[in-house]
C-alpha cells in the first residue's frame, strides 16, 4: 500500500498578501478542511505533519544572501531603499509584515515533503502551500518570495538523487526552470499556456536549455481556450516517455489548479476531469512523488482539485456529494456547488482542429529536440 504524508499547519492562516490580490492563503485551509471531511487525513497508511520553517542555510540552498537580508528587514516592517530591484512593492509581490514567515514556513514544508520520500518513510508527500515556483534568486515574482520548489530539488540533488520536475500551473515555471537550465541532473518539464498571452511570457517550446542541460528543459506552451482532451493530449505525448527515458529517483511535481475555465488569471479552459487523470498518470510514473501546491484563482477550484489529487495519491476513490457540514460551515467563503467533481470540458469543431494542429506540431518539435536527447 502507497503510505503517504500531508504536510500543513494552522500557521499558514497567519499571513495575508492584502484584500485585493488574487492569491487568497485561505483557500489552504479550506482545502485542509474538505480533504479532513472526507476523512482522508485518519487513513491507516497516511501520516499528517505540522509544517516547520525554514532555516537561512536552507534558504541559501538558492537564494543569494542580501536578497534574503531584504526579506528579513521587510519581513520586520522596515523600508529598504529601492525595493522595486528586488520586485517588491509592485501589485503581485506586495510587501506585508511576516512575508518572510510566511515563505519560510512554505519552503520548510516542501523540505519536509523532499525529506520524508528520500527516506522512504513515506512513498508520496504533498505540501498544498508550495510551489512557488517564479521567485528567482535574487528577486520576488508572480507571487513568490522564495522558490521552495527550487530548494526541495537542491536538496534531493545534494544527497545525490536524479530529480525530475513537472510543472502542470497555468503559467510557466520559469523560477525552476532558470535555475536548472544548464544541468542534466535535472529534468523540468512544464505544460502551460503560452507566454504569449500570459505572465510571465516565457515558456516556448524552444527553451530546451543551454550547453550541458539542452534537452533537459521541456515545455509544453498550451494556446489560449485548449480543453481537457488537448491538454491531455500534450501531457500523455510528452511527459510519460520523457519521465521513462530519464529514470528520475523523486518526481517533483507543481499541481497548480489555474488552468481551470473559471480561473480568473488564465485562458485556458480545464476542468478537474483532466486534471485527475494528470495526477492519476503522474503516480503511475513515479516511483516516489513530492507534491506541491501551486496557482488557483477561483477558491472552489483548488478546494476541490487539490482534495481529488490528494485522493489519488491514496488510490481513494470519493463521493462527488461534498460533506453537507462543510458545504453549510463554508458556503460563505464563496463555496458553490455540491459536486466535488466538474463536468467535462470538450471544444469542437474548427476551433478544436486548429487548437490540436497547434499543439500536434509543438509535440513534433518537442521529441526531436528534448526527448531524443534524454538518456
């Protein structure tokens, strides 16, 4: 039997990015609380672990110390001259006191998620709060401080393990993928929407990495409006043999939920349909899985896409009735709905034709150019 570990803690609720920006941390706890519901955090096989901080060695793992210094004056509620260099202070990376906690604790539990399957004591680890995944070593992006899925793979890299990273957030995990660019020892592979309509523009099929790593970045760029069947199409084409000609020992995986159709800061057009059967292949291929959490803009979405993704990592197989107690307690959170499950999303006609020509000919590319280098 898979055993498995959920990494959480009440602490996540501490922090704030402010009323107006569209990553709401709440959506951490109502996830908590639906997968509780369901019963899935008392199985015999599964172990809940309260989330640590990171320490600053582990936080140098990537980031550059004056950069960190920076976090620590503002984390503290002082002003540092020119903080715009280090992309603080715009509309996604807001300055608010404890933003440095609030990374720490994230990065800490992804540490957890890579300690806990590199030991063994776990099979599966998934740390919904992580993912972070466009912080760069030197400055805040998209929402990210510090790239805790960066520091997880550094990790498993300094104990020797061959890590694969699949990256399946509606905008490109560019964070990640810059900081392994030029390395084998790490395959990234991330299926997105373009970076021609999308933050944070980068993401094209023809960013294989450079000298040592080239073939060992993947990216799978998704045209605005592709639906469950073409993204499902790109990812079984891709990423499967790309993971079987690499032979990574961890899988890690970014799980964000943004590309589904009601997200408000995508264009894509998935539903949870797709994005289980994602995560029901991800398990298939790895032998061991660290989890982490990632975008989603539309609370309900990542309320239910992250319960069913954790039910799949424990071959569970729920009720689409949501709990009557939950749906009354959290209703008012913008909660609609009673169905865990969406209904599935197809496109037709010439539309969908163009949409899988697209995508056919960036497959096309892809196994000549990256999978055909992977050994």
């Amino acid at each position: 039997m898979t055993k498995t570990a959920f990494i959480y803690t009440n602490d996540f609720s501490r922090f704030d990015y402010g009323i107006s920006h569209p990553l709401r941390i709440s959506r951490l706890r109502l996830t908590y609380e639906l997968i509780n519901a369901y019963g899935l955090l008392s199985l015999p096989h599964t172990q809940f672990i309260e989330a640590r901080r990171a320490e600053d060695d582990e936080l140098y793992l990537f980031h550059d110390k004056k950069y960190i210094e920076a976090l620590k004056k503002l984390n503290d509620g002082q002003d540092i001259p020119q903080a715009y260099l280090y992309g603080f202070g715009s509309g996604d990376n807001p300055v608010f006191r404890g933003l440095l906690d609030w990374s720490r604790l994230v990065t800490g539990a992804s540490l957890q998620a890579a300690e806990i399957v590199d030991s063994g004591d776990a099979d599966i680890a998934f740390n919904i709060a992580g993912g972070l995944h466009h912080a760069m070593k030197s400055s805040a992006s998209g929402f990210c401080y510090i790239n805790d899925p960066v520091i997880a793979i550094e990790y498993l890299r300094k104990k020797g393990r061959r890590v694969a990273y699949i990256d399946i957030d509606a905008h490109h995990g560019d964070g990640v993928q810059k900081a392994f660019y030029h390395t084998k020892s790490v395959l990234t592979i991330s299926i997105h929407e373009t970076g021609k309509f999308l933050f944070p523009g980068t993401g094209f099929e023809t960013e294989i990495g450079i000298g040592d790593g080239e073939g060992y970045s993947i990216n799978i760029p998704l045209p605005p409006f592709s639906d469950d069947e073409i993204f499902l199409y790109a990812f079984n084409e891709i990423i499967p043999p790309a993971i079987e000609k690499f032979k990574p020992d961890i899988v890690v995986t970014q799980l964000g939920v943004d590309s589904f159709s009601s997200d408000p800061l995508a264009h894509l057009n998935l539903t949870n349909v797709a994005f289980v059967k994602a995560i029901s292949k991800i398990k298939e291929i790895s032998k061991k899985w660290v989890a982490l959490g990632g975008g989603g803009y539309d609370i309900f979405n990542v309320v239910k896409g992250w319960t069913l993704a954790w039910a799949v990592m424990n071959d569970i197989n729920l009720p689409d009735e949501i709990p009557e107690e939950f749906f009354k307690t959290y209703s008012s959170e913008g909660l609609t709905g009673k169905r865990l499950r969406d209904s599935e999303y197809i496109e037709k006609g010439e539309k969908k034709d163009n949409l899988k020509l697209n995508v056919k000919r960036t497959i096309e590319f892809l196994y000549e150019r990256t999978i055909s280098k992977i050994k």
